[in-house]
C-alpha cells in the first residue's frame, strides 16, 4: 500500500519510513503541509500519516483541507502524529478528519496495528485477513496461503504461499479491491515510492510470477487490457 508521511523531523521522518517501508508499505515523504498539498493534488495515497506540529501550515489545518469534497483524498484515512499528550488536541484532531491518532515517542508495532486497521476500515473490512476464494493473505501475521481441502476435522488446512515483497504487494492489493478490476498505474504506485523507479513492465513480470503461484489453487489472474488486472476464480481443482 502507498502511505504519505507528513513530518518535519528528519530523524523522527527516518525511523518512520524505514520501519514502514520493512513492513511492507510504499512510503513517500514530505517535510512541510504545503508540499503535501502540492502532492495529493496529482497523486493518490491509500493512507496518509501526518505530524501535528509542522512549520507553516499546522497538520490540523492540512487534515482539515485534505476533508474538502473537492479534494480526491476525501476519503483517504489519515492518522496524526502528536507530541502533545493533550485532551483538546486528540479531539480537534478527530473533529478536524482524522481518522486515528498516535501521540509521541510511540513503539512501532502500534503505530502498523493502526495503521491495518484504518486500511480495513476504509474497505470495510473486519479483520486483519484478506481472502479471495481459497487465498488468504494474514497482514498482520505477514503470511499467505491457499486453504485446501483434506480430510481433517476442520475440512481444510492452510497451504503456505511463499511470496516475494512485491508479490506480496501485487495480491494485497488485488485482495483488497476484489472482485474489482485494480489498474495496472495503481499497482505500479502500490509497488514503488519517489525513490525506487520500476517500470509498467515490472508490474507485468510481478503479475505473471503470482499467477504461477495462485492459479494451482483455482483462481486466475486475468489481464484487462489496456486497463489492469483482476482476481477471478476458476473452474473448481481436481
């Protein structure tokens, strides 16, 4: 998934983005509101985590434009970033957008729980798997498998998938969007941030990798051409 961080520390910004970036997401970085401003105008973010405490525009004030119908990250969850373990704040900080809030020094592992739980929020989505026919995709446990029948008590078990990071990305992303159709400009943003260059090619070379790896267990990748891709599930699997 793509993430904005908003954040004028270059240490604090640093230790976020690395610990972000491990985990899995596409971070892009900016230092200030208004050139957050300037970004979400002609790009898209799933997720948006943002400082309190910026110079010039505060991140309250850039929260509370981002909420602007006319803005296309109307939508988009955004959790703030505070070092003011104050009452008032926390509030305006809701009241203003924002969907979440951490106050700082914060410990990692907290701040990527959130920030699963905005994501599934925004595609209404109750728990930390993703499943799509036999295929389940654990974000918080970061594994993937296809559930296959047997002839145990519980009917099935759970056939371990070995996936690359960026495979990872493609099918979380598909997982989270089916049965729509995902573009492939989308995946390429969900892929990369400003400081890794891939191609549109690349998407097509990640795309056909996962296909080998889910169609064994009944579901297709199919290519919408000159649009994208979307999962779909085949006939059933002797």
């Amino acid at each position: 998934m793509r993430l904005l961080l908003v954040e004028d520390d270059v240490m604090v910004a640093s230790g976020i983005k690395l610990g972000l970036s491990d985990a899995g997401y596409a971070v892009d970085w900016v230092g200030s509101a208004e050139r957050a401003l300037e970004v979400l105008a002609g790009e898209s973010f799933d997720l948006a985590v943002i400082d309190i405490g910026l110079p010039g525009m505060s991140g309250l004030e850039l929260t509370q434009r981002l909420r602007r119908s006319s803005m296309d990250s109307a939508a988009m969850p955004i959790l703030i970033l505070t070092a003011r373990d104050a009452l008032q704040d926390r509030v305006q900080g809701l009241d203003m957008g924002a969907d979440d809030y951490m106050v700082k020094p914060f410990e990692l592992p907290e701040l990527l729980a959130r920030l699963r739980a905005l994501a599934r929020r925004s595609q209404a989505a109750t728990t930390a798997v993703l499943t799509f026919g036999p295929l389940e995709l654990d974000t918080a446990a970061r594994c993937a498998g296809a559930r296959v029948a047997d002839d145990s008590p519980e009917g099935s078990h759970l056939q371990p998938m070995d996936l690359g990071p960026r495979e990872w990305t493609v099918l979380e992303y598909l997982l989270i969007h089916a049965p729509k159709p995902a573009s492939k400009d989308k995946l390429l943003q969900a892929l990369t941030g400003w400081d890794k260059e891939i191609t549109p090619n690349a998407v097509e070379v990640y795309a056909s990798r996962l296909r080998g790896k889910i169609e064994p267990y009944g579901v297709a990748l199919r290519s919408i051409r000159g649009f994208g891709y979307r999962l779909e599930l085949l006939a059933a699997v002797p």
